[in-house]
C-alpha cells in the first residue's frame, strides 16, 4: 500500500514527469520560468490547485458521473467547470486566510484554470483507476514534478541571460532546445519504478 | 472583403498559434510522433476553434461580461466533447493514438485567445476567417513537425518508407526529439521571418 | 432586466442547451460505438483462435472467456482478456488458449499508449507471433525465452508478465488436458 504510494510520487515526479514526459503545462512552462522566484511561486500555486483538483476529481467521477452513466459526454464540461470554480475559491480563500500568502502565489492563480496540467490530472485518474489516496498523492506528486521542471528551467534561464545566444534562437526557441536536453535526462529515470 | 482575407492569412503565418505566438504547445508536442496524427489533431481543433468562435461572435452581445470566460468555457467544452464522442465512434485507431488530448482542447489556450481576443470583438465574417486560419495555420506547423519526427525517427512518410532504413532515431519519438525539433523549427522560422519572437503570448 | 438576473439567465440557458446537445451527440454516437468496440473485440478473438468462427461468452471466477466454435459446433480454444502495465500505460492484450494441447494458440494487443517506433512495436507480427504455439508451462523471462524489440524492453516485458500471471489463474479454471 505505501509501496504503491512511494511507486506513485516516483513515476509522477521523475519517471513520467508531466512536462518533460506527458507534454503537459508547457504554458507556464515557457512562459513564466524567467526567474527562480517566480518560478517557486507558480509551482506551490499548481501543486496546490493539483492536489484539490485530484480529490475533486475522484468524488465527481466516483459519486456523480460515473452512477448516472454521464461520464461519456458529460466529463469535460463537468471538469472543466469545476476546476474553474475551484481556482477561484482558492484565491478567494487565500486572499481572505492570509494575505501575505496570496502575494506570494495568489497571484499565478487565475492562470491556473487553462494550465492543461490541471485537467489533464482530472482525465488521467479516471483512467487509471485510482481511489481517493492514491488520486491525493498523483495530484501532489503532479504538482511537484511540475516544480521540479520549472525551477530546473529558471535556474538555467537566468544563465542563459548572459550567454551568446544566436539571434535566431533567442526567445522560446533556445528554451525548447534546453527543455529537450533536460527531457534526455529524465529518460534516464525510466524504469525507476514500475506504473 | 481584403479585411477577411487579411484576417485569415494572419493565423497561417504573421501570428502563427504554433511558430510565431508559440501557444498551445502540449498537443503540438505530444502527439507528433507521425504525419497522420498531425492533420488529425489540426483538424479537431480547427472545428473546435472554428464552431466557437461562431457562438462567441454571434452571442458577443448577449453575454455579460462579468461571466463571458465560464459562458466561452461552456461552449468550448461543448465542442470539444462533440469532436471526442465523433473521434471514438469514427475513427478509433486514431482516438486511441491522440488519447487524451482530444479532451484537452477544452484548456489550449488557442482556442481561448481567439474566442476572448478575437471573436468577442469582431462581425461573424471575420471570427471565422480568423479561426479557420488560426486553426489551419495550427494544422501545418504541427503536420510538418510530424513529419519531421517521422522521417528521422521511423524513416517513413505518412507511412510510406521513404529513408530506405536510413534514419531510425529513436530519439525523435522520444520527448527530447519532440522538444528539438520544436526549437530548431522555431528558430527556422525567426530566420524566415527574420523577427524573433521574444516571449509567448501565454503567461 | 436586473444584471445579475441577467448574468444567471444567459449562464442557465448556456448550459441547459450544452447539455441537451451533448446528450444528443450521445445518443447518436453510443450505437457505433458500442459496436466498434464490439466489433474490435470480436476480431480479436477470431484471430487469436485459429479455425474458430463463432463466439460464446462465459463468466468463470470473476473472469469473461470467450470460446471460439467452428461452423460444426467444435470448440476451437479459449480467449480471454489481461492487461500489463506498459512504459506508459495500460497494456490491453487478448490471448488465446488450447487448454487439450496446454499450448497459447496467438495474442492480439488490443490497446496500448506506447512510445512509436518503440514499444508500440509489441503490435507488430514480428512480436506476437512468437507467442503462437507456447506452452503454457514456459517461463515467460524476456530475453530467455520471449525475444524482445531492439531498445524497448519494458513494454515486452509487460506483455510477458502479464501473460504468464493471468495463465496461472486460467490454468487452474481451464487446466491443461482437460475439456471446456
């Protein structure tokens, strides 16, 4: 049981990580990995909208779709409705709890909502078949893969600054080329853990 | 008349969603591994981009502002389900290979960007030109990606051997080869184009 | 009209009409749907048992078998569905089995997301045929007796476990010699 756990966080953060081997969130990915701080920021702010969206995930899937036989036509616009509302709640929330904590992320929340991370989480654990811990833990072991990469990628970004790129690949490109190195080197995970 | 025509070359190259604005990168990434899978995935967003900017222009006076994203959301998702539900009952082998990221249309950013920046604005006539040379402009950069992919790391085109065995690297259907060939390509066109793109349209 | 009315009418009536398209799509989709994944399955169980030309469904243990009957009413062997855990996904594979001979009469991978080129090459003849004509007390070790694809082992190697487990449990429903 907590084998299968550890398995989980394992193969969501490393082995498959979602954006050097899912091809997910890349959005942010390029778009808000300039600097490191900014960077942790958007990461704790996924991870979290992540792990509530897995445990969302489970209960509409398991309570709502799935014994009304809705889940073929009715899953997408569920999801994405919910994900929706709860990316709002949570910057509500925050910004109400602790305002010190919503300068620190609440920020990077309302791009959250169209961060294909998020719904792709909520598609993938139906799929897999998972119960409500294991959905818990895939949600967070998401996020912080997610972090992973993107603080990878800020930290080389902010070399790359003083480095001679050429004038053609400056911008997104060079990034991508970067992210492929990287990609390289979380293949070199596979078979860390069994799926 | 020239204005639609302007509206839809737009989308094939000066704001190209894929090379030029580089958004809704995931299934561009992702699901390029053959040629066919390419035009496919250009295809169902293309409809989807297309029926959406549509309802958007056309209810552009209807909907408050206040709740215009969640009413685009709903529309969106509609869409995309329509195009997942006829992709599995029509053509399975390709829903299989495009998996989940028929459903995940619903969050490109593309199909947002043009709804909020484009068609909320704008006269049916020019939403659609707009999305039709958004979404066919989606549909060549990541057919060509494909095929990239696919003659250096299977050697074929649109299944067809056309490398006599002379290129198999597997690494292009692997995640890195997606990653290189997106970058290179990108560069390519900042050579073409000679402006670079400096940063994403996306956050 | 008050806005906020205004807002939770356009927002009502956007939904109530998605919904009533989308269950339309539905009904006019699920039909062949249905019937492709029928088809699909039914394919699969013809070519893993060689001579068979009609299906009968039974329930054992939990399990779904298919039997395979000639036009004459002979059964031909058994199919049954197992799935291993692949590089990137669900292996779905359907295997066929002659429990007289104790051997496996062919495979079918009925879905799998693996890597093109790659794994995804466990589709190819050139993979599963290896598997006709195995008997069913074989190893199944990849490398040994199971010939794996240049560059991928994992999704082989799936393929192989997850035959050799579901075996045990179909040897001991259907065991070997015996009729079914």
């Amino acid at each position: 049981m907590l084998k299968d756990l550890f398995f989980i966080i394992v193969s969501t953060v490393l082995v498959n990580n979602f954006v050097f081997s899912r091809f997910l969130g890349h959005c942010p990915f390029l778009g808000v990995s300039n600097k490191t701080e900014t960077a942790v920021g958007m990461g704790m702010a996924t991870t979290f909208v992540l792990t509530m969206t897995a445990v969302a995930a489970y209960f509409i899937q398991s309570f709502i779709l799935e014994p009304f036989g809705l889940t073929p036509f009715l899953q997408i616009v569920s999801f994405i409705l919910v994900i929706a509302s709860l990316v709002q709640l949570v910057e509500m929330a925050v910004l109400k709890i602790s305002p010190a904590l919503y300068n620190a992320f609440g920020i990077y929340l309302p791009l959250i909502t169209t961060n294909c991370i998020v719904m792709g989480v909520a598609l993938l654990i139906p799929q897999k078949g998972y119960n409500l811990i294991e959905s818990t833990i895939f949600g967070l072991g998401a996020g912080l893969g997610f972090t992973l990469a993107l603080v990878l990628m800020s930290g080389i970004r902010e070399e790359l600054e003083f480095s001679d790129v050429p004038e053609a690949l400056k911008g997104p490109a060079i990034v991508f080329i970067t992210a492929g190195l990287l990609a390289m080197i979380f293949l070199g995970f596979t078979g860390l853990a069994p799926l | 008349m020239a204005q639609l025509v302007k509206d839809f070359l737009n989308g094939l190259w000066k704001e190209n969603p894929t090379f030029r604005a580089v958004i809704g990168i995931c299934s561009a990434l992702a699901v390029t591994t053959a040629g066919q899978n390419g035009i496919a995935m250009g295809l169902a967003l293309t409809f989807v981009l297309t029926c959406s900017s549509i309802l958007v222009s056309l209810l552009r006076n209807i909907i408050p502002s206040k709740v215009r994203i969640p009413c685009y959301i709903i529309v969106i998702a509609t869409f995309t389900t329509i195009v997942d539900l006829f992709m599995k009952a029509y053509f399975p082998p390709l829903y299989q290979v495009l998996g989940i990221f028929i459903p995940l249309i619903v969050v490109n950013c593309i199909v947002l960007w043009r709804a909020e920046g484009f068609a909320s604005k704008a006269s049916l006539p020019r939403a659609i030109a707009d999305a039709l040379g958004m979404g066919l402009g989606y549909t060549w950069a990541i057919t060509l990606i494909s095929l990239v992919r696919e003659v250096l790391g299977s050697g074929t085109l649109f299944g067809i051997n056309v490398m006599g065995g002379a290129t198999h690297w597997v690494i292009m259907m692997l995640p890195p080869g997606a990653f290189l060939v997106m970058g290179i390509l990108v560069g390519i066109m900042n050579m073409i184009s000679r402006k670079p793109v400096k940063k994403t349209h996306c956050h | 009209m008050n806005q906020y009315m205004r807002m939770i009418v356009v927002l009502v009536i956007i939904s109530l009409v998605s919904g009533g398209v989308l269950a339309l799509s539905y009904e006019v989709t699920n039909p062949r749907i249905q019937e492709q994944t029928q088809q699909a399955l039914q394919q699969a169980v013809l070519k893993v048992i060689p001579g068979a030309e009609k299906i009968q469904t039974v329930e054992k243990e939990g399990m779904t078998f298919y039997i395979g009957t000639d036009n004459q009413g002979n059964k031909k062997g058994i199919a049954f569905k197992t799935t291993g855990s692949g590089f990137s996904g669900p292996i779905e594979i359907m295997v066929g089995y002659a429990p007289r001979e104790g051997k496996l009469t062919g495979i079918e991978i009925l879905s799998m997301s693996e890597t093109p080129g790659l794994g995804a090459r466990i589709k190819e003849p050139d993979f599963t045929d290896q598997f006709k004509g195995k008997s069913v007390n074989d190893e199944f070790i990849p490398k040994k007796d199971v010939k794996v694809i240049t560059g991928a082992t994992i999704s082989p190697t799936a393929v192989a476990n997850a035959i050799k487990s579901s075996l045990a449990k179909v040897t001991k429903i259907f065991p070997v010699g015996g009729d079914f």
